[in-house]
C-alpha cells in the first residue's frame, strides 16, 4: 500500500490538497526534540532547553549537545530538531547581525533579524535542490532603539511569530498548558527561571525518565544591561531545586485531595 505522500516526497512540489510534504516532515523533526521552551518576562527574556546526557564522557557544554546559542551580544536563541541544522542557520543568523552593524553602525533588531532569516528558510521550501530545515529556533532579544524585549519562534516552513510564552519539542502542548498559569509578562526574570525549570520537569516523557537530562538556561535583559548571557550553575542548581520543591509539595496536594474524595 502506498504512503500518503507517495509521489510527492522526492521534491518540493504540491500535494493535491496543498500540502508540501517536505516541510511536513522537517516540522516531524522539530516534534521529536526534547523540550525547549522561552518566556517573555517584566525585564528581558528566559530561554531554557532539556537536553539528554549522551554520555558521561561528553564536557556538559560541548558543541554537539547545546541548545542554546548567541546570535548578537543583545540576541540569544534555542533551537529544537536537527542540531546539525540548527548551527548552519545560526550562522546565518550571526552573518545578518554582522552586516547589519557593519551598514549601520547599530545592533540589529530583533524583529529585523528574524525575518531575514525566515526569509532564508522559507528559500529552502521552495527548491528541489535544497530541502527545509530540520528546526524551529527560538530567538529573544532586546530591541536596541526602544529597549523593548522580544520573544520570536521561527518555524521550518520560514513562517515567524511574537510571543509572550513558547514551547516547541515532543511535549509542547503539556508545557504551553503549564504556562498559561502563569504571568508571562509581568514576572522578574528570576522568578521566570525557576517556572521554566518547573515546566520543563513536570512535562517530561516518561519513557526517558530513566535517563539523565540536563537544562541549559539564558536570559536577555535589564538584569545583563541588554546582553544575552547563560546563567550561572549556581543559579540553575538553586531553580532546580525551587522547582522540584514545589513539584512534590503540588503531588502532596492532589493525593491529599483524592483520600477526602
């Protein structure tokens, strides 16, 4: 029996019914990333993305397993899908924020960014020769003229949107449930932290909860005078366990209202 997109998987063409397989299975790509998730805050952005441990052998911030990158000084980005996609768009990214300094002598915006690179991906659905990225990237940054904080996601089909809270990967939909409790907007990045840490925990795959995971975290903001920086160990290890804290005391809560029922 032949699959749905018999006929249509070899290049860039349309379905029928208007679909564009390819790029259908690139946004496959980015649904089986593990979580990464980033919210909008009262003073910057938080970026935050579980990666497994591959192996113990591996340095915890090689290049092979990051999640989360600089773009510009006042730019960072977290990426879920193909890595190996990922860092050449990145590097593209980093080329526009490059040239844009270069002609006019300022940091790029963040919106301006991330439409030329969308502009670049959607190039990739539409010739045979190429094929879509493998990842969706989401970029937060502060905007130099207006020092406004932004919060994008760009997606394989080239398609960009603002947000105030983001989550792509294979638990997305859990993670957008768990943050639709809270203020997004109106928290401190701080606060915002420990949140990311508590979603990202709670959503986890069962299937994986055997293996040992890691959380990379930045933020953008008026807390790093506009710059996009990774936090500190010490900071992680201090929203982790916040997080986890609260996680039990949340279990504790629902088993103490199923004895009364």
């Amino acid at each position: 029996m032949a699959s749905v997109g018999s006929g249509y998987d070899s290049d860039i063409v349309l379905s029928p019914d208007g679909r564009i397989f390819q790029v259908e299975y690139a946004m496959k790509a980015v649904e089986h990333s593990t979580t990464v998730i980033g919210m909008l805050c009262e003073d910057g952005i938080v970026l935050a993305a579980e990666r497994q441990v591959q192996s113990k052998l591996y340095e915890n911030d090689s290049l092979s397993s990051r999640r989360i990158y600089h773009i510009d000084s006042h730019i960072g980005c977290a990426v879920a899908g193909l890595l190996t996609d990922a860092r050449s768009l990145i590097d593209v990214a980093r080329a526009e924020a490059t040239n844009y300094r270069e002609q006019w002598n300022k940091p790029i915006p963040v919106e301006v960014l991330v439409k030329r690179f969308c502009r670049y991906m959607f190039q990739h659905t539409l010739n045979g020769y190429y094929r879509p990225f493998g990842c969706a990237v989401i970029v937060g940054g502060t905007d130099p003229d207006t020092g406004k904080h932004e919060l994008w996601m760009a997606d394989p089909s080239g398609v960009c949107w603002r947000y105030k809270g983001v989550a792509i990967g294979k638990t997305r939909q859990a993670a957008k449930t768990e943050m639709e409790k809270i203020k997004l907007g109106e928290i401190k990045c701080d606060q915002a932290l420990k949140e990311c840490m508590k979603v990202i925990h709670s959503v986890r795959d069962e299937n994986q909860s055997h293996k040992q995971f890691m959380v990379d975290c930045s933020m953008v903001g008026s807390m790093n005078n506009g710059k996009h920086k990774f936090v500190s160990d010490e900071s992680k290890a201090a929203a982790e366990t916040w997080a986890t804290t609260e996680l039990n005391s949340d279990s504790e809560d629902d088993d103490e209202e199923d004895d009364e029922m």
